[in-house]
C-alpha cells in the first residue's frame, strides 16, 4: 500500500520540529478516516481536539481554505472555522440555550478540576518546606498520639523499654515522620506507660461501676506465677454476663505477692481486692481456681456477708486424673519414654527431619507431618504425641529400619497399647478444648462432658483386649468419685445444665428431676420477681431463612399460660419450669445467650434470671493462666532485673489492650449486622 499523507493546518514551527523527529519507520496512524506516518501530528490533532467543545462539535469538510469546518453533533450543522479556532462553534452553541448551558457546566467543572491539578503541583512556599523538616514540640498532637502508639507497641510485643534506643529503630521512625522525635527509654518506663497503666486501671473501674454493678452473679478465677528473678505475682479476673447477654471477661488486678501463700494470706489478698473493688456482697460469687491446697482451704473460708462458692478447674482436674492414672498403669512410663525418645530423634537432627519428610512426600503427603513432643505442662501435649506417632508410624519404622538407627522402632504391640490409649485420652482431650474456651458459656457443660467420660471409658474399661488400656480406663473412671466427688448432685453445675437450651435435664432420672424442679423455684422465689400475666404467644417471629440457626429449631407451642389475678406466684413459676422441661432441645450448634437473649427471657421470664446468674461461670481458669503465658516473653533471660512494678504494668496492659480490641471488633461486628 502506497503511503497516504493528509494536510493538517498546523504551524510552520510545530511541522518543522514534528517533521525532523519522525520515524523513518513505515508504521501508518489512523487520523480522521485517512492514514498518516507522522505520530507528532496525530499527538497534535488529538491534544487539539481536548476541549470540551469537541464534546459537541467532530471535525467536517475542508473549506475553501483547508482548514476543516466544525459539524455539530447536535444539528448536523458545519461551522466555518477560521485559523483552527473553536469561537464560531461556541458562538453557535449560544444560539441554542440548552445545549450551552451543558457545554458551560462542563467546561467549568474542567476548569475546576485543572486548578486543583495545579495547585497540588505548585512549588511550596518557604514557611512550608521549613515546617515539613521542623521538629515537632512535646505538645503537639501527633506527639501524644505517636508516644501511644510507641508504648503500645512495647507492650503488646514484649519488647524491651530498651528499643526506642536501638539504631534501627530509630532510622525507622525517622524514615517514618522525621518531624517526631522518639522519647527516651526513661520517659517510657517512669512516664508513659505507668500513666497508661493508671489510666486502664481507671477505665477498669468504669467498667465495672457500668456492668458488674447490675450482674446478676460474678464468677472469679485466680492463679500464680513465680518469674525468673522468683518474684510471685498473683492475678484476679472476673467473668460476668451483661444484661444485652453478653459474656465479659477482664482482669482485675496482677499484684507482686511478697508474702507467703499461705491459706489466710490468699483469703485476706482475694476478701482486700473485691472490697477494694466496692462489689456488692449480696451478690453470688464463684471462684474457679485449680487443685492447690492453699486456694482450695482459703476458699473454704467465707467472709461474714459474702455469698462465694469455689468450683475446681475441670481441666486441671482431668490432668491430674491422667497422672493418677499413668502411675497406677504398669509400664505405661516405659512407653511413653521411648515414645518421647523417637521424637527427640527426629526433632535434634536435621538430617533425619529430612529423611522423615521425604517419605511422607512419596506417599503424597501434602504438607508433610512433623512429630510433636510432650511438655509436662502443657495440658493434652502427651495425647497430640502419641496422634501424631501412631499417624506416621508406617513412615517412622521405615526409616529407623533403613537407617540403622541407634534409637529403637515400637513393637507392634506398644502401637496397639497406643491405639487404645488416644482412645482413653480423646473424651478428655475435647473435653479440655471446650471447656476452655472464653468466648461462650462453658460450665453449662461440665456435667455433659464428665458424663460422656464416664461412659465412654466404662466401655472401654468391659471391651477392650489390650491389658495396659483395660487398666489406664480403669483408673481414669474410678478417679471421677476423688477429684469430681458428687459432681450429678452439685446444685451450681445443675443449674447451669438446665439453663442450657441444648442439654436442660440431660440424662437425668425421674427423681433428679423433681428434685432439681424444686432448687429453681427455690432460687426464683429468692428474687421476688413481680407476677406479670405471661403469654407464650408474645414471643416474637423467627427467621427461617436456611443460613439461619433458628431455622433448625422446632416450632413453638402457643399454649397460652392460664393465669389470673388470684393465681398464686408460685404456680406459675411451677408451669414455666414445667415448660421448659417438656420444650425440645435446642441443636447443637445454638449459642445459649443468644438463644435467651432472642427468645428464652420472653419465654421463661422467671427462669431468666437463673440463665443470668449460671451462664457466664467458666469451667476452667484458663483465662487467668493465659494472661502469664506471655509473662515469661516479659521477664525474659535477659530482663530478670526489671522492677516489679513494671512487670505488673506490663502484663496488665497488655491483657487491657487485648481486652480493648475485642470490645472494638464485637462493636464492629455489631454494626455491621445491623446494617
């Protein structure tokens, strides 16, 4: 094809330069039907026809003198134009009021567009460049806010007061906001974070003046810790359920314990706290504490006016029913020394790591296992172990085969002895998981759990061949009537049971029920709630949408409850409990407070204060042993010589923040169901 060149009306000096910077090359442009060689002239044409008025206006014929007429778009009309010039396009567009006032209200959000275009691209002045790199003063805001955010760095990461001196710490702020000069490691540790502390401590105090004031029941759990410069410290947290039905946990107090923890020493330290606190004495209170005889005999002691009752931390307890029964289980300790033996093998030497993973990797494995260790303190470690060997065990033989390896492989029978041991161990391993969760009602389950226990290792107990698992079921059954004595009779576990819409009077017999009939309505009375005509048929719709939980729950009777003005109070508490007994269960998955918060205190308005009281006592202590898991990452190898009262500053701010970001994603959570 013969190259077409198209005449364009464009100036001598804009040709020249165009002409002389062209490509030899032979690529064609496409400009207004025709083809051209030359991109600088299409770069004109296209910038040339930016304007807004080429919003209504296309190019259209030549006229006498070259240069192409203006056709409008909106009535077909050709405008001369005079040296490339858009003033007669415009004029037209005046003849035509509507269409020109679009073409100014265009033309002036352009304008606007273009100025603030500028001025994000003008030179700074003087005063400002001067401000950009001037430091900023200890009062300025950004100050306060970068100084919190420095401590809570500190203290959430369990660093050292030590890095806001650390060069590369410094490089990075400084890189950061080189206006903010970071504050000396003395500042933090005297000033800041001590006046962080106050301030929590402060807020903790509000919350409790807002929430725990108008609980209906407060439950408390405590422990020990001893650092690594064997200071004590001990720490209180109170669990509590709001009256929206929300279940509430915070950390009351981490104290430097100097004294001896003797039982009348801890019953003074908890009586000085709650007083300190300004709880109300007549208020229930329940104290999950583990199995140390000092707590349990300082617990055992009520002060004149408090209303306490202690409960033993089921997961501790189920541990010592696993030691118990280790040590009455003859050569089970050979066995799970050799069993620690060959994870050691294999967790010391990267060279048999390897071999190990290369195996599974044959076998399609996709991620490869590693073997885990037992750790004498930590719960359910000895079970993992033993999963995770009998799971490679085809792998774990092959290799020490192949390998002649000094450590010795597990007989077939010490497999099988394993086999039925993570069946022993498995009820109470997810009995341990569950019932230490801090995010929904856990004692209402402890009855339930201990029960399937029971039966689960009973079964084990009469059917099982193996020796070693008939004795280890054995001695974990019969350990239930020491550390869990009466536990089917304990009215403060049955009562949380019944307020369960999932469990109410699970397993029980006929008797049982009667007699655990008469405690609620015992305990009811003891609130004098107002007579008010209740009618089951007040309870409000339920979505049945199929994503929703409620869907799965069966209908609702509409029997009307039978009342007059004479009825006697205590038959209608009578036909509420009987009721809620005779009311199906709820399924599994359903969240107890959300089930009374969204139908259980409309249908049993007596029976709700029971669910207010049980359902936010925790089944284990795990929340306060939490809060010094971390205390070792604070008093570290290397900080053994920090204060005491930094370590209780730290531990309890970072415990607060923790706290503080919770409430701030439930807020969130809440918002955006309701949008």
């Amino acid at each position: 094809m013969s190259n077409q060149r198209v005449s364009f009306d464009v100036s001598d000096e804009e040709l020249d330069t165009s002409v002389a910077s062209t490509s030899t090359s032979n690529t064609m442009y496409p400009v207004f039907g025709q083809l051209t060689e030359n991109p600088t002239i299409v770069n004109i044409v296209n910038k040339r026809q930016k304007g807004v008025i080429w919003k209504f206006f296309t190019l259209g014929d030549k006229d006498e003198s070259g240069v192409e007429r203006g056709k409008c778009l909106e009535y077909g009309v050709q405008i001369k134009r005079k040296c490339n010039q858009t003033k007669s396009m415009i004029n037209h567009l005046k003849m035509h009021k509507n269409v020109f006032d679009t073409f100014n209200d265009m033309n002036n959000l352009t304008k606007t567009e273009n100025d603030s275009k500028k001025m994000k691209m003008s030179q700074p002045t003087m005063p400002q460049v001067v401000n950009l790199t001037k430091a900023w003063v200890k009062t300025n805001p950004n100050v306060k806010a970068l100084n919190d955010s420095v401590s809570r760095f500190i203290i959430r990461g369990c660093h050292a007061y030590s890095i806001v001196q650390e060069p590369a710490f410094l490089e990075l702020m400084k890189k950061a906001e080189p206006r903010y000069i970071v504050p000396s490691r003395k500042y933090f540790s005297q000033y800041h974070i001590p006046n962080a502390f106050e301030k929590s401590v402060d807020h903790v105090k509000s919350i409790i003046d807002n929430e725990c004031k108008s609980a209906k029941s407060l439950s408390f759990t405590t422990d020990g810790w001893t650092s690594r410069s064997n200071e004590s410290y001990i720490s209180l947290t109170v669990h509590y359920g709001t009256e929206e039905w929300k279940l509430r946990h915070i950390t009351l107090n981490l104290e430097h314990y100097k004294h001896q923890h003797t039982a009348v020493n801890l019953n003074n330290l908890i009586v000085r706290l709650i007083e300190k606190l300004s709880f109300c004495k007549d208020i229930p209170m329940y104290f999950i504490t583990d199995n140390a005889p000092n707590l349990v005999a300082a617990l055992r002691k009520v002060p004149d006016g408090y209303t306490w009752q202690h409960l033993r931390c089921v997961a501790h307890s189920l541990q010592l029913e696993i030691v118990d029964a280790k040590k009455n289980t003859s050569d089970l300790d050979i066995l799970l020394v050799a069993c620690r033996s060959i994870v050691g093998h294999y967790k010391r030497s990267s060279t048999t790591k390897a071999r190990l993973f290369e195996l599974q990797k044959k076998e399609n494995m996709s991620p490869p296992l590693m073997l885990i260790q037992n750790v004498k303190t930590r719960w359910n470690s000895e079970y993992l172990m033993l999963q995770r060997i009998y799971e490679l065990k085809r792998f774990i033989s092959a290799d020490l085969i192949k390998s002649n390896s000094t450590i010795d492989n597990l007989t077939r029978d010490q497999y099988s002895t394993i086999e039925g041991l993570l069946c022993v161990l498995k009820p109470l391993y997810k009995a341990t998981n569950d019932l230490c969760s801090s995010s929904f009602p856990t004692a209402v389950s402890i009855i339930f759990y201990l029960h399937y226990i029971i039966e689960t290792l009973r079964e084990l107990h009469q059917n099982h061949s193996n020796l070693k698992v008939h004795t280890f079921a054995s001695k974990v059954s019969i350990g239930k009537t020491s550390h869990f004595p009466s536990f089917k009779e304990n009215t403060t576990l049955l009562l949380c049971m019944v307020v369960d819409p999932r469990l109410k009077a699970y397993f029980l017999n006929e008797h049982q029920v009667q007699n655990l009939k008469t405690t609620m309505k015992n305990e009811i009375i003891k609130y004098q709630l107002p007579l008010e005509a209740i009618s089951i048929n007040t309870i409000p719709e339920v979505n049945t949408d199929e994503n929703d939980m409620w869907s799965m729950v069966g209908e609702w009777s509409t029997e009307t409850l039978p009342q007059t003005n004479n009825e006697n109070n205590d038959l209608i508490i009578e036909k509420e409990i009987e009721n809620c007994m005779q009311d199906p269960k709820e399924p599994k998955k359903t969240n107890s407070f959300q089930f009374w918060k969204d139908v259980g205190q409309i249908k049993y308005p007596y029976i709700k204060c029971l669910a207010l009281q049980h359902l936010a006592i925790p089944a284990t202590q795990v929340t306060s042993e939490r809060l010094f898991s971390s205390a070792g990452q604070i008093v570290s190898d290397r900080r053994t010589l920090l204060l005491p009262e930094h370590v209780e500053q730290l531990l309890f701010l970072k415990d607060y923040y923790k706290y503080i970001l919770e409430m701030e994603d439930i807020e969130e959570g809440s918002k955006q169901e309701v949008e």
